[in-house]
C-alpha cells in the first residue's frame, strides 16, 4: 500500500511530465513546422479554411518570407505553397507560417 506522500510525489510526476509535453507540442506549433510535416503525412495540401489563411499579412509575417512559398512571375504575382492548395499571394499568411533564414 502507497503512503499518502508516495501518491502525492507520483501525481506531481504525472502532472510535470504532461506539462512538459503540453509544451513541447505547443513550442513545435508555434514554430509552424507541426502541420506541415502532417501535411507531407498525408501526401496532400491543406484547405485555406484548415489553415486560417488570410489575404492579409500578419504583423511582418507574410507569404512572400515564408520558407513554404513558390513565388509567381512577378513579386507582386500569386504564387503557391506546398502546405496550402490554390494561389497563394505574396502578402497572405496562415498559422503554417514559417520564416525564411
Ligand atoms: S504563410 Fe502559409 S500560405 Fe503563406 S507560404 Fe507560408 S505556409 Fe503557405
């Protein structure tokens, strides 16, 4: 039989370790890479509902420096993406952000 103080450690564990984890998923999403590599799973581009996909920039975040987007003819020219299906403008972003460099 446990000790009051063994269960207590033990759930302490257990609540540490599911942190940890919590935010390691949550640092890896932030850092855009979690979908994609869901995407390349799956063989297949994502909607730009799926992504939140906005015709807008996001603060300095935007397609035109993201590492996922194919440039157009122009640099004012929709492009594509390889996470996100259709034509993508260069001043769009969605939650797949990821930066160039
Ligand atoms: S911000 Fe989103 S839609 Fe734009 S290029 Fe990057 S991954 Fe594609």
């Amino acid at each position: 039989m446990k000790k009051p103080i063994d269960q207590f450690n033990a759930s302490r564990r257990t609540l540490i370790k599911r942190g940890v984890t919590a935010a390691a998923v949550g640092a890896v999403a932030a850092t855009g890479l979690l979908k994609p590599s869901l995407v390349r799973a799956q063989g297949t581009k994502s909607s730009k509902a799926t992504m939140m996909y906005q015709s807008t920039p996001h603060g300095k975040d935007e397609c035109a420096n993201c590492i996922h987007f194919a440039a157009g003819k122009t640099a004012a020219a929709d492009g594509t993406c390889n996470v996100v299906e259709g034509s993508i403008a260069p001043h769009a972003w969605c939650v797949a952000y990821a930066p160039k460099g």
